[in-house]
C-alpha cells in the first residue's frame, strides 16, 4: 500500500515512516513545510494516489494552547477535517491521532472509546473538535487516541528526566496523575494493525498496557539507566501548577488487540542514562 503520514517529520510520525519502510511499504512523510494541511488546496494537491492517509499532524503544546486557542484549533480541528473532507474525495483510507485530553480525566476505571468527550483545556478542546469535524466529514476513518507519548526521535518526558538526572540530585515528580506511558513504536505498530485488519470506523485506543503515574514511569526510567531511582521523590499536581489542567486519570480502555505494557515498551526502547544529553 501507499501511505501519507502527515506530521511525519515529529516523534510517532518517525517511527510510523521506519516501520512502514521496514515492512516494504512505500510511504510519504510530510511536515507543515511539505503540506500545510490548514489549506484544503495543499491538502488536495498533495493527497493524490494513496491508499492510506495518518494525521499526526497536530498543535501539542498544550500549555500555549491556552493563549493561542485559535491556532491549535486551526491545527487539531480544522486542518484535521480538510485531511478527512480529501480521504473521502479519494476514496483513502484515515488515521486520525487523537489523545485522552479529550476526556475530564475525572474517572476511576478505564476511558471506553464510546465514554463521552468533556474536555477541560484548550488543547482538550481543540482535539475533540478535530475527532467530531473528522467523524462527521468522514466516517470511515479511525480514530486512535493515545496518551503519555515517548519515542526516539523527538524531544519527550524519558530524555528530559534523564536530562534533569544529570543536574540534579532528586527530582520531585507528580504522583497523583495515572496514565499509561506509551512508545510511539508501539502506537506505529498498533496504526497499522488496526488497518490491516480493516478496522472499521470509529474510535481506537493505541496506549499501552498496565498503567502508572508520572513518578512511577520515572522510577522504571532510572532503574533502567542504572540510577538509584530512591533519587525519584513524589510529589503533587498542585506542587507544579500548569496554566492547562491536566487529567488526574488518562487510563483508555482496550479492544483484544495484542499490545505490550508499558514497561515493556520502555526496555525495549532501550534507556541509557546519557540519552538526556544534548
């Protein structure tokens, strides 16, 4: 198949491009420069001859989204349905990648992919904009929400604790917030599932297995860089106040597709205690 990743220059864009490369697919990463998918004549110049479309572009700053709301919606809301409004006009099959900001993050078991959206920041918003403008534009297409993203290939929460690590002799990291951290390696891996097997429209959950907190991901982080991770000291949400609020529950709920946990994707990701250094 001929796949178009757009954000396929960022962190999971890469490693979606690697996989798919890897298994002899022929593939088009593009970024904002190649394809500004805020305009739908970009878009359709640039969506021609493919047979599968993933929109991983995306605004994922989440604290400056509360003072540029406007820009992250064009990105996450409006660009998302100009990608749809063309996967339909072609006949391409679309992945959009959503996030559990799309929920209050108030709950006690796992989010379904049917659990209604309430979202409490801009990015939040903005997001589950974009997952009603695609479904309503396109309901064939997938959409994957995901959650607690580290790869590689981009700047993320593993290089920055081992970055701080190199500084500092504790760290004080959140506790109070579950999640489950999640290798865009894996999420690439569970993209193309979910296509491969013809998935049909709707939501999907592309998060690891198991769950933990912010200090509990930290912990496995400095016992796999050979770190005393006694180091890793709890603390609160309210000890570190964002101008976004974030969830204090991000756990998605699961289809029966294979996935791995999240310490699991983390070994295999492979940590190193000078991955943090510039």
């Amino acid at each position: 198949m001929r796949w178009l990743v757009t954000g396929g220059r960022g962190m999971f864009g890469t490693d979606l491009t690697l996989l798919l490369q890897e298994r002899g697919e022929q593939v088009v990463p593009v970024g904002s420069a190649e394809c500004d998918i805020r305009s739908l004549d970009a878009v359709r110049e640039t969506m021609r001859d493919f047979d599968v479309v993933v929109n991983a572009a995306a605004w994922t700053a989440v604290d400056d989204a509360e003072t540029h709301e406007a820009e992250a919606f064009a990105i996450n809301a409006t660009a998302a349905r100009n990608v749809a409004l063309v996967a339909r006009e072609t006949g391409t099959r679309m992945v959009q990648i959503s996030t559990d900001y799309v929920f209050d993050g108030t709950a006690t078991e796992p989010y379904e992919p049917d659990h209604p959206q309430n979202p409490q920041s801009a990015y939040g918003r903005t997001k589950a904009a974009g997952e009603w403008a695609v479904r309503a534009t396109n309901p064939d297409a997938l959409i994957v929400r995901t959650a607690w993203l580290y790869g590689e290939h981009g700047p993320n929460f593993v290089k920055t604790m081992l970055r701080l690590a190199g500084e500092r002799e504790t760290l004080k990291v959140v506790d109070d917030q579950k999640g489950q951290p999640t290798w865009t390696r894996d999420l690439a891996a569970y993209v193309l599932d979910v296509v491969d097997t013809g998935a049909p429209g709707g939501y999907y959950h592309g998060t690891a297995a198991g769950q933990t907190t912010w200090h509990g991901f930290t912990r496995e982080i400095f016992v796999l860089a050979g770190m005393d991770p006694d180091r890793v000291q709890p603390c609160t949400t309210a000890d570190f106040p964002r101008p976004a609020p974030r969830p204090g529950y991000s756990v998605l709920a699961h289809d029966d597709r294979q996935r791995r946990s999240w310490d699991e994707g983390l070994r295999a990701m492979g940590v190193t205690a000078n991955a943090g250094r510039p």
